[in-house]
C-alpha cells in the first residue's frame, strides 16, 4: 500500500493550482490563491467544522437562509464558496439541486465525503469562484454565499456579483452575508480592535488571530460600498442586516433587466 505524505499532497496541490493559473488569463485576479487564512491548506480544512461547531449551528442557518429565500423543493441553489458544505448538505433536503461552488480544493473533498455520508445526490461539487466557475446549467433559482466574498478586491466583487447575476433567472434571489464595515472610518483603530475582541469571544484565541489576518490580509469593504456594487451588477437589494458594525446580511432580487457594461461579464 502506497503511504501518501503530507509533503506530496502540497506538492501536487501546488502543480494543479498552478496549472489551472497557466490556463486563466493574465490580467485576471488569482481567486485561488489563499487569501488570509489558507483554506486550501488540508489540515487547516480538516479542523474547519470542529472548529466552528462550536459556535455554530449549520443545520438552523441553512434553514433560515432557505426560508429568507423562499426556496421550494424544486429550486436549483448555487452555494458560491461552500467551503465544507455548512449549507449546501443541510440545504440540498430542501432543494432540487445544490451546486456547490469553492476554490478550495481541501474543502470540497470535506464537503464530497459529507454529502457521501448523508446520501446525497443532488449536490454537484464543483473547483471554482466568483471570477471562474461557469454556470452550464440552467439559471439557478438563487445564489447564497457566506463569508467569501471578502477575498476579492471591490473591483473583482463587482466583476463577481456580476457573473452571479447573470446564473440568475429573471427574479431570481441572492443571499449575500459577510465581514462588512459600517463604522465611520475615524473611529477606525477602535473598531477593528472591538472587531479582533469580538471575534476573540465568539471563537477563542484563534478568533483573534482570524479577526487580525482579516483585516491585515483580505478584502471587506464598507457597506455604503456593498450596496453600490450589488446596485450595480443587476440586483435589488430587499432588506439590508446588519448585526453589527463588522456583519452584514443581504437578500437581494435580481432585476428583470439588468445592466450588461461593456467587458465586465469576464
């Protein structure tokens, strides 16, 4: 029996990813690289849902976000950046279909065993992001996605929000939540360090340094933003939730006609 090192696999991890990079256009932002914490990384993957099941119940977030959204048994859903599958294997009960969607290779064999698990075969798992995976089936019902959308800068989140509109059907919802700044910026350093406590609270000493990296490393933006950029890519944003001055809740509808600018549907 062959004895797979911890080595190899980052090794071909590595290969693949840079061969799918080689294939992508040059100009084109790297969504697969890590950003912040590196999820990609399989032993960071692995203890993923250990960890946040301790301060999170998958189970009863699905079940709101299939209720805000209305989702019926024949709905197709698009989970963009489903990491482990928090709501794509909860929420494929409710549902047709559930197109699993993450850049993390690492996370989505996590999510593929879970959903082997349960007995699932209405999720499609599938490598990919905002700015690469394609939609080949028919215009999905609704896009959710949790906590992704931060590791794009503001540009590439409109060129992301975008594409996701366009796998939308004409009315078709989208569920945004994510690490969204309402503060005012002056009162900054004071902010960011309730935002570090916070996290510190809810998760532990590792929570600290998430909230640290976060801010150092990936891309949230300020909600006066937020809303501009979902306006902009075709959706009508229904209610807007805001837990607090770092959280953010969107449930949007996408408009029967949306507006197409010239070169952003890359």
């Amino acid at each position: 029996m062959i004895k797979v090192r911890e080595m190899d696999i980052e090794f071909y991890r590595h290969y693949f990813n840079a061969l799918e990079a080689a294939r992508q256009p040059a100009w084109r932002y790297r969504e697969m690289k890590p950003c912040g914490v590196n999820y990609n990384n399989f032993l960071l993957a692995g203890l993923y849902d250990a960890h946040h099941l301790a301060f999170r119940d998958y189970r009863r977030e699905a079940e709101q976000i299939v209720a805000a959204l209305e989702l019926t048994p024949a709905a197709a859903v698009i989970d963009m950046g489903c990491g482990t599958g928090a709501f794509a294997i909860p929420a494929a009960q409710y549902c047709r279909t559930v197109y699993a969607v993450d850049v993390s290779r690492a996370m989505l064999r996590r999510a593929r065993r879970k959903a082997r698990k349960a007995g699932l075969r209405n999720v499609e798992f599938h490598h990919g992001g905002f700015l690469t995976y394609e939609h080949r089936a028919a215009a999905a019902d609704a896009v959710v996605t949790v906590a992704a959308l931060h590791h794009l800068p503001d540009f590439w989140k409109l060129v992301g929000l975008h594409r996701l509109a366009s796998m939308l059907k004409p009315g078709g919802r989208l569920y945004l939540f994510d690490v969204v700044f309402s503060f005012e910026v002056v009162h900054y350093e004071a902010r960011i360090k309730r935002f570090v406590r916070t996290l510190g609270t809810d998760m532990g000493p590792s929570g600290e340094l998430e909230a640290q990296t976060h801010c150092r490393a990936e891309y949230s933006t300020c909600d006066w933003i937020m809303a501009g950029l979902l306006e902009r890519a075709g959706f009508e944003i229904d209610a807007a939730d805001r837990k607090n001055e770092f959280l953010a809740t969107y449930l949007c509808t996408k408009r029967t006609e949306t507006p197409c600018p010239d070169e952003l549907n890359v």
